[in-house]
C-alpha cells in the first residue's frame, strides 16, 4: 500500500463489514481494490474480518498484482483459523505459478509456503517442483527458501519428494542468488534435522566460492556461514579458501565482514605455516578496526566478538591497543567493552600508555566505569609480573585523592595483588590503613579486614584495627562477618596475647549463639574446637600457605569459546553463551526412524492429537487448524457440548511450537503423570488453586500448571513471572490460560528457558513464584526445583570415558550420602526409573555382598555427575556417591537421587 492510502486507517465506522463485505462484491475493479484495502487496514489494526475470507477470495481471480499481494496477505493472517475455505484459494494458487509473469510465480509459491495448512500442503508440492527447476532466477531463488518452509511444516514429505535433492541441485544454479537462497535454506533445515542434510563437498566448494563474488551481501553472508563449517582437507586447501574469502573483508556490510573473520579464524586452525597466519592477522585488523568507527551500536557488537577473537589470536589487534581508547562520548556500554578488550591486550610493551588512560578513566564521573577502571588496573598488575609495580604505584595515587568508591575498590584489587605476589608489596599496607574510616562497602571492608589478618604480624596496631570493625559485627553482611571470624582467628593465633584472647572470646560468642547464619556459625565451631584442642592443628589449617592467584582475564573456558568463535556474527557471540542456553528449539516434526520409537498411546511431550485417543472413543478432529496451549475444563454437563471453535495460537507459532499437537483436557488423553501438588491452596488465593511442577519433555523444560477457579467470579489475564534462582529459570513466553469461570480448571505446559534471571550464592532448590490475574491482586507461592527435569538427554558416557573422568576429578570431589530407609527390591525398575530421568547405566560389580551400580547424568553447560550407588537388593539402605567438578551441587542432587529411588 502506498503513502496515500493512509486514509483506510482513519475510518471510525460501527457496521462496516457488510458494507465492505457488498463492495468486495463488486462489478468494479476500483471498488474491489479499495474494499481489499480497507480489509487489510482493519486486519492491521487489530480488527477481527475473517467472515469476509469467502469474498476477500474471490478477489484473487484478477491481472492486477497489487490487489493479489494484498489478496496473498490476508489469506496468510486468516488461513489458518478458515483451513476449510483456504482450500478454496488453492486453484487459483496452482494456475498463478504457472502464470507467464514470474513476479506472480514466485508470489504465489511463496504465499502457499507461508500458508501453515496441511491440506494446502498437499497442493503445494506440484507447483514447488516446477517452480525450482523455473527458467527466472527469481521464481528460483523464491522456491529455494520455500522448501525450507514446507521442511518445517511436514519434513516426510519434503524428503519423500526429493526436495532436499532439487535444493542441492540448485547449488550448481549459474545464478548467485539461487545459489545463496538454496545455501539458506539447507542450512536452516540441516539445523531442525537430526541426520545430515546440508554436507559442502570440494565439489560444492567450488561452487559456493566463485556464487561468493558475485551475490547480494546477505546472500555472501549464508554462504560464508556455510563455509565456516566445512573442515579443509589439509593446510594447502585452507590456505586456497581463506585466499578466496579474504577480499570479504573490504565489504562495506559489517556482517560480511565477521561472517569472513568467522571463515578465516576456523580455516587458520588448519594452517601450519607461521607466515601464513601471521600475514592473515595483519589482514584482519584493518577491517575489525573500521568496524570501530560505525554507530555506537554497531560498535557493541563488534567489541564482544573482538573480545573472543582476542582470547583466540591476540597478536591480530596486539598494536592497535589505542583504537580502544575510550572517547569522552562513547556510550557506557562500549567503554566498559573498550576496558575489556585493553586488559587483554596489555602487554609489558604498552602497558604505560594504558595505566595512562586507566588513571584518567578512574577520574570520570560514572561510578560504575570508574569502579572497572580501578579493577582494570588491577587485572593488569596480577597479568603482569613486571608492570605491577607501577601499577601499585597507579593505585595508590588514585587512594590520595580520597574519593571514597574508588579507595574502595582500589583497596579490593590490593587485596588481590597481595594474593599474586605475596611478600613483596606489603609496604603499603600502612597507607591503606589510614583509610579505614571510609569503608562502608561490604566487599571493600572484607578485603580490608584479610589484609589485616593476613599481615597482622606486620601491622602494630592490628588488633586495635579489627575491634574497630568488632563493634558493629552482628550488623555486618555475611561475608564481612566471615572474613572478620577468620582474621581474628589468624591474630589470634599470630599474636596470642591477652588482648587478642578477649576478642577471639566474644567474635566466637557472636558467631555461634548471636547469628542465623548457617555457614559463619559452622566456621566458626569449627575454629572453636581447633583452637581448644589442637593450637597447633589450627595454625597449620588456618596459616597454611594460600595457593597463588592467576589472571583471569582470559576467562573462558577453551571448549566454550571454541563454540562462541564458530558463532561470530550471531547473538551468541554478543551474549557470549553457547545458542542452546538462551534459544529454544522445539522441532515441529517428529520424526520417526523406526514405528515403534513410542509406545502406543504414550505421551511424549508433543504428539499427534490422534495418538491420544482412547480405545472405543471417537479421536479429537486433526484438523490443520490450531486450538489454544491451553485449554478450559469446564464443569460437565450431561450432554457433552460442541468443541468450541479453534483460535490460533500466534504466541506458540512464533517460537515455532507444533499448535495441532496440544489436546483440550476435556479430551480422552493419555495419562499424564502423577497429579501435580498443590502449591497455592484455594484459601490462600482467594478462590483460586493453582498446582505445578517442573518436567522434562523431549529435551526442553516445561512449568506444568493447573489453575482451578473456585472463586464466584470469571478468572483471565493470567501472568507469571519467577524470582531469581539458582538456574536462572524464566518463562520463555507468556502464560496462555483462557478465560476460568467459576468452578472450572484449565490445565498448560508454560515452556521455560535457563540461565536468564540468576541468583547469587550457594545453589538452592528454591523457586519463587509469582502468579496474576486481570481479577484477584498478586499470589505468591514457593516450589521446589527438582535437579532431575535438569538432567540432559546428552549426559551417557562410555565406560573408558568414565573411567578416565573419574579419576581426573580430585577427591575432594567426591561426595557421598547414606539413605538408611530405602529399599532397592527390583534393579530393572530402578534402572528404567533412573534412564527416564536421563540417569545412565555404565556398569556393575560387586563388592563382598553389596551390588555396586555406576551411571553418568549431566546437566546444562555440560557439567557432568559420576553417580555410585551401593545397595544389597530386597534389604534396606543405599549408599550414593558422586564425583563432579561442580560438588556444591551435591544437594540438590541427593535430593533428586532420594525422590527417584523412592519412585
């Protein structure tokens, strides 16, 4: 529609559908197309005109281009919800591709792809074969991407009519944007297949290399991600790729530009020759460099993935440290990058120039910017041995200017720096003392407080300096009151005179009798029955020499940042997460290799409706059509009433759920489980009950709810949102729950995603809810997180694997617990119990009279559990033992070990 038409936006008319419904019926062109615009614009603005779907289709009978574009756009909102009458448009789609106008070819395929209706499918398929084997690019390149549509609707038949093969073919098109377009699209349906679709061969190679020149920018984009994932033969064919590639890095796009530093970093991996690679990082500054001049957003995104680049091959921007000073203008989210990235360039070479600009930094006015400066100055004294002098000296410059945040956190990086380099900075402790009095940070006052524990033998006054701090002990946060237990202990046992006696005498009094806090009360009992009966013990325990601190300014692990280098250019380069922890892929085909992958009428998460239909019981309908995620469960009456008429569901369409998989609850179904507990009773909620759980189903993690509405009031608006907690769970879209009337219940799967909304400190079982409606104020209610819906599908080890893992992993990783009052009567039960939690059966032994059983189970970013459990089958008590590099999740796991064995 064009600027002049703004005026179908305007209209304020009550009965206008039988009037637009009596001028789509029209003799007169002009009239049809005017009438066909104001439908548009009322579907625009939110207006429901689905009853004209009959008279908006039999305007596609036309010459016209614009008014079938718009004709093509109303079917694609509406088709969905009318599946029966979009049928009707399918004659007309079937005569249009083969129109002599190639415009209106490609329109049409393409509308009939956007069309999400298996019966239209169906007539898809003749059309979309000529149309990739078209004489015009056009109509080609259109066909290409609508494949990968028809993949994500029915994937069976796309393979069974050859489509992936006519894709492939188009590989070899003499065309560069078929090429690109075809490149997309087996790229986009190889990431929803489990078996290898999209494969480069040298053959394709070839191809794609020489499409590459020639193509649009976003079409040099696909092909350039397709290229990053093909492994050269050997260093002479990488050398030949990364050369045709390299003019990449000219483009004007930015896009290009890192999708061709992507290429090139994955195809140096391969390179052997030192001269080689070194002349490729003098080629990639330049262009990382200009990406540094474009908008401040653009700059952002550059930054994070030079950030990972750096980690890989610093020496490409190891002389152009100075493009990352920061500008007086520069947003704050670019200069705390900019403060990133200089850390891990510095070098003993630059390191003045940059204490330089770190020095001016720390006298800017943004807090939080100076506060990093400050610690930058710090990283760079721990990362080099040589520069920490003159960065001491830096800080304690910036102590003399008194400004209280950034004494602060000068003092907390000292603190590190003493932990470096220990026994040869100490001489400034006596300056750091003077600014006691301005402490009010609880960070900074614990630093403060280690150092004066640390070197209390140093410090004359030192006891007099921790009672300062003594006075207002049962006020401090825990971690000060922690690191004020521990000192007092280190002077005590340092200088055992009258003075430090009194004082170890009443911090123990305090933090046994006087605190709530589990873990200061245990340290310091601890410490109490150390100090009473072996002085000596405790001195080795508490003085013994602190392993030295590294730098930790290349922080990510290498396999982490591996996956993050192969996903430059994307969002998971700028979150610097791995795609899978922040993008939820539900696959909307379930492909079956074998007949019998389920079980007759199991539920496996998202299935066909007529899997679920009982024995002598009419199935629900499978038409094409959605219904909604949820479903009300209204109060039975004795006629069993009409289902109501489907609505689609835009919200599990856009994140790409399988809508006619979802059956109302008032359908025969399967069953579904143990019922949910209760966890707002109907007293605390004002009429309303709601219970829920945690599952796992087909690899993704669902929030269970079912909401019952005793109230005498309508219930609808319903939303949710969960506090910060140990896995950062969030929901992944809003809660879908129609309108509750009095006495009915509606059940929903609420999809979740991790690692969004994390909570600080030990790990907790705890989940914190919040639920609201349109009708009643905020119920909040407590659930536990069962670490079993956590396990991944991925966590099987084999037996040499374990093994070898196992014994990498230090003792002190091992963790075991005894389960006195369980009773193992069938290990078959248990094991099938324990794998359909993705627990996974490695071996057996026995052990005198006790059977020993080994599994493996791992949880989100690949942390791993080596599970021992001990038992003597028939008898009661089991004895489980894990090792993990992630022992303070030991907890959660007994607790989720203890639910599954008790079945």
């Amino acid at each position: 529609m064009s600027g002049h038409d703004s005026k179908y936006f305007s209209t304020t008319k009550k009965g206008e559908i039988p009037e637009l419904k009596e001028e789509l019926n029209s003799q007169y062109k002009d009239k049809r197309k005017d009438a066909v615009k104001k439908v548009i614009a009322a579907m625009t603005v939110g207006k429901d005109v689905s009853s004209l779907f009959t008279d908006v289709v039999n305007c596609m009978q036309t010459e016209n281009l614009e008014l079938k574009k718009l004709v093509y756009l109303y079917l694609i909102n509406y088709a969905k919800s009318q599946p029966d009458l979009a049928i009707l448009a399918v004659n007309t789609f079937v005569k249009d591709s083969q129109d002599p106008n190639p415009l209106i070819r490609a329109l049409a395929v393409r509308t009939m792809g956007c069309i999400r209706v298996d019966k239209i499918t169906e007539y898809l398929c003749d059309p979309l074969q000529r149309c990739l084997k078209d004489d015009d690019p056009y109509v080609r390149k259109t066909a290409a991407i609508c494949v990968a549509k028809l993949y994500d609707i029915n994937a069976e038949l796309v393979e069974d009519r050859g489509f992936l093969e006519s894709l492939k073919d188009l590989i070899s098109d003499n065309n560069p944007m078929v090429v690109a377009n075809a490149v997309a699209a087996l790229a986009e349906i190889q990431e929803n297949s489990n078996s290898p679709v999209f494969e480069i061969t040298s053959h394709t190679l070839s191809k794609l290399l020489t499409a590459l020149n020639e193509c649009t920018e976003w079409g040099q984009v696909f092909i350039l991600d397709a290229l990053s994932r093909y492994k050269a033969a050997d260093a002479r064919e990488a050398e030949n790729i990364v050369e045709r590639v390299t003019p990449r890095l000219q483009h004007a796009n930015c896009a290009v530009v890192l999708s061709a530093v992507k290429m090139i970093l994955q195809q140096m991996e391969l390179i052997t020759s030192t001269d080689v690679v070194r002349n490729l990082c003098k080629k990639m500054a330049p262009p990382l460099v200009t990406l540094l001049s474009a908008e401040p957003e653009i700059q952002y995104v550059a930054l994070r993935n030079i950030n990972l680049i750096v980690q890989r091959r610093p020496t490409i921007l190891a002389h152009e440290i100075k493009v990352f000073f920061c500008k007086y203008n520069d947003p704050i989210y670019v200069k705390m990058e900019k403060l990133e990235i200089m850390i891990k360039l510095a070098s003993d070479r630059n390191i003045d120039q940059v204490l330089l600009e770190f020095k001016e930094y720390a006298t800017e006015v943004d807090v939080d910017f100076v506060r990093k400066a400050v610690r930058a100055i710090g990283r760079c004294a721990i990362k080099l041995e040589r520069a920490a002098e003159r960065c001491i000296s830096v800080l304690l410059e910036l102590i003399k200017i008194k400004v209280n945040y950034v004494v602060q956190e000068a003092i907390i990086v000292i603190k590190d720096i003493f932990r470096r380099y220990p026994n040869t900075y100490e001489s400034i402790i006596a300056t750091l003392c003077e600014s006691l009095d301005t402490l009010d940070e609880p960070e900074a006052k614990a630093s403060m407080i280690w150092i004066i524990g640390e070197y209390a033998e140093r410090i004359d006054n030192a006891d007099e300096l921790l009672e300062s701090f003594l006075e207002s002990f049962p006020e401090e946060p825990a971690q000060v009151q922690l690191q004020l237990l521990t000192a007092t202990v280190k002077l005590f046992l340092k200088k055992p005179t009258e003075g430090p006696q009194q004082m170890i005498q009443v911090v123990l009094n305090n933090a046994t009798v006087e605190t709530d806090n589990p873990d200061l009360r245990d340290r310091a009992y601890i410490y109490w029955r150390l100090l009473s009966t072996d002085p000596e013990a405790a001195k080795d325990v508490v003085l013994a020499e602190k392993p030295v601190i590294s730098d930790d300014s290349n922080q990510l692990d290498s396999t982490l940042l591996d996956e993050l280098l192969a996903n430059i250019a994307t969002l998971s380069s700028v979150y610097h997460k791995p795609p899978e922890t922040f993008v939820t892929r539900v696959k909307t085909t379930a492909q079956r290799t074998e007949d019998d992958d389920y079980p007759e009428g199991s539920e496996t998460g998202y299935s066909e409706s007529s899997s679920h239909a009982a024995d002598g019981v009419a199935s629900p309908p499978t038409s094409s059509s959605s219904v909604p995620y949820s479903v009300a469960r209204q109060p039975a009456p004795a006629p069993a009433p009409a289902p109501p008429a489907p609505v689609p569901d835009l919200l599990g369409d856009l994140i790409g759920l399988d809508n006619n998989a979802i059956v109302p609850i008032d359908q025969p179904v399967a069953p579904s489980g143990p019922p949910l507990p209760v966890l707002l009773p109907a007293s605390s909620g004002q009429g309303l009950q709601i219970c829920a759980q945690l599952t796992r189903q087909d690899g993704q993690i669902f929030y269970s709810l079912l909401f019952e509405n005793g109230s005498q009031i309508p219930l609808d608006g319903f939303m949710i949102q969960f506090n910060k907690n140990t896995f950062g769970l969030a929901a992944a879209g809003p809660l879908q729950v129609p309108l509750l009337q009095p006495g009915a219940s509606a059940r929903t799967l609420l999809p979740m995603v991790m690692f969004q909304n994390m909570s600080q400190g030990p790990p907790s079982s705890l989940l914190q809810v919040a639920v609201k409606n349109n009708q009643q104020p905020v119920s909040y209610f407590n659930d536990k997180i069962p670490l079993q819906a956590f396990f991944t599908e991925d966590g099987r080890m084999e037996r040499g694997s374990f093994l070898e893992t196992w014994r990498s992993l230090p003792d002190s990783n091992e963790i075991s617990k005894d389960f006195p009052d369980i009773v193992v009567n069938s290990m078959e039960a248990t094991l099938d119990r324990l794998a359909a939690s993705n627990i996974f059966f490695i071996a057996k032994r026995k052990h005198a009279n006790q059977d020993v059983f080994y599994f493996s189970a791992k949880i989100p970013r690949g942390v791993p559990f080596l599970i021992e459990l001990t038992t003597v089958i028939g008898t009661p008590g089991v004895k489980c033992a894990i090792k993990t590099p992630g022992p303070e999740m030991a907890p959660l796991f007994f607790e989720a070990i203890e639910t599954l064995l008790k079945g």
